[in-house]
C-alpha cells in the first residue's frame, strides 16, 4: 500500500486524470471514504484521462451510469445499497466482468460480490483540502499501474 497527502482538490484530481490515462479494459477500481472525502472528484478527473466528454455528476439514488470514452466507463455509486442482494437488480456482473473500467464508489458496502482484483484507492478527509489518498493493488498487473501512476 502507498499512501500520499494532498493539499488541494487539483492534485487529487491529476492523480484521477493520469490514472485514466493508463486503465486498460476491464480494470476496477474501487473507491472507499466518508461523504464528502472526495470520490466522485476523483471519478470526474478519471472520466477526463480516459477522455469521456459528457461526463455529469449523477444524482445520489443513479447506482450505475455508462459513459463513452476512450475505454467504456462505468461509475457505480452503491451507497445507496442497503443489502448487496439489491446488485441483483442490475446485471453487474456483464460490467464488472466487460471490456469497460469499472469504477466503484462505496465499493466495502458490496464487498461480496467484488471481483478478485481490484486496485483500492481510499481518501481520509485530513483538513478542508487536504487528503491523504492510499492505492493498493491486488495483483501484480494492477501493482504496475500503481507504479507508473505514483512515480
Ligand atoms: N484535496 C481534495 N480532494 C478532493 N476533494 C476535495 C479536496 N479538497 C476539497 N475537496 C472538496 O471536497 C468535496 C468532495 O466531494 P465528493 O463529492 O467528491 O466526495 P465523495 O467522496 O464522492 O462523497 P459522497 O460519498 O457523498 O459521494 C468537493 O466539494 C471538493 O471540492
Ligand atoms: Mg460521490
């Protein structure tokens, strides 16, 4: 795991954007923090880097939005789940196992279900602007990305 403090909204958004500049199909990325810690900031600037053009914040109760981009991008927000048997609803497993990147806000609420692999990225909200960001990959194609992502 490698953890690293930012001290504006921008820099995590360049750590979003240069991340979706180097995802290939298929890749998840799963995103843990409180309210407000700053995943769907970094999921707009990961939209950017993988060259989604009308990327919209979407309303809290939207569990699955599709965009088109360099690579498909799929953003689950799954805060909303209260019982992971409620992902039956949509056919999640056609996105987590498709040729798009999945990105998944909230992602330890639907633990279960989660492919193996994954890279997880968690915000701790340390001041007004300040974050500290840790990445964890589980294997060693994701541990790459992580490489070229952090250098
Ligand atoms: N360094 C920073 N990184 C990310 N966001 C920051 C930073 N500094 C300030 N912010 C602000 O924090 C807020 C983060 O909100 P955001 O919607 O991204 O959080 P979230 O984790 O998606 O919350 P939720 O769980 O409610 O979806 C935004 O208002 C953003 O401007
Ligand atoms: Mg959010």
């Amino acid at each position: 795991m490698k953890c690293i403090k930012v001290s504006c909204e921008k820099e995590t958004e360049d750590l979003g954007s240069k991340l979706g500049k180097i995802v290939k199909p298929g890749d998840i990325i799963c995103l843990i923090g409180d309210l407000g810690a700053g995943k769907t900031t970094f999921t707009k600037a990961f939209a950017k880097g993988l060259e989604v053009e009308d990327y919209v914040t979407s309303p809290t109760f939207t569990i699955l939005q599709e965009y088109e981009g360099r690579i498909p991008l799929y953003h689950f927000d799954v805060y909303r789940i209260e019982d992971v048997g409620e992902m039956e609803n949509i056919p999640y497993e056609e996105y987590f196992y498709g040729d798009g990147v999945c990105v998944i806000e909230w992602a330890e609420l639907i633990r279960e279900i989660l492919p193996k692999d994954y890279i997880r990225i968690e915000i701790k909200y340390i001041g007004i602007e300040e974050r500290e960001i840790c990445f964890e990959a589980t294997n060693e194609s994701y541990d790459k990305q992580l490489e070229e992502l952090l250098r």
